[in-house]
C-alpha cells in the first residue's frame, strides 16, 4: 500500500483495501461460528467493521483523490500544506 501510495498508483492502492474488506467479511464469516454467544458480536463483528473502516476510509479517500487529479506528484507540495498538521 505504502509503494503505491507513493507512486499514486490507484490499483495498488485497491489491493489494499481489497484485502482489508476481504479479512473483514473472514472475520465476520468465522467468527460467527463460535459458541459463545454473549462475546462473539463485539469481537468479531463490531470491534473489525469499526477498524476496517479507520483503515479502510484514508485508503478511499486517496484513490478517489488520484483519479480526480487533486493528489499528483505535481500537486502533492499544495496538498500537503492544506493539511491542518502541518
């Protein structure tokens, strides 16, 4: 994810949050196999859906972002200065 982030490559960029979503719905699948019922809705389902989505949400961002031409190696300095971090 981090070299095709840093070559603004839209589809290497997916492949990672291809893999998330695909560890999310595995999680969910497996864990729902369990029998303990009282704990198995926090731990497999609501806890990775909740850090699924904290991973999975800058990722989207970014490939939206480079497909419409707002982050590119030629506006990546006006970006990261619009930044409230920086």
């Amino acid at each position: 994810v981090l070299c095709g982030a840093s070559m603004y490559s839209r589809c290497l960029v997916s492949l990672g949050v291809i893999y998330a979503l695909f560890e999310l719905a595995n999680n969910i699948y497996f864990g729902t196999q369990n029998e303990d019922i009282n704990n198995w809705i926090y731990m497999y389902i609501v806890s990775p859906v909740i850090w699924t989505s904290i991973f999975v949400y800058p990722h989207a961002v970014f490939i939206s972002e480079v497909g419409k031409g707002i982050m590119r190696p030629e506006t990546y300095a006006r970006e990261r200065a619009s930044c409230c971090c920086v």
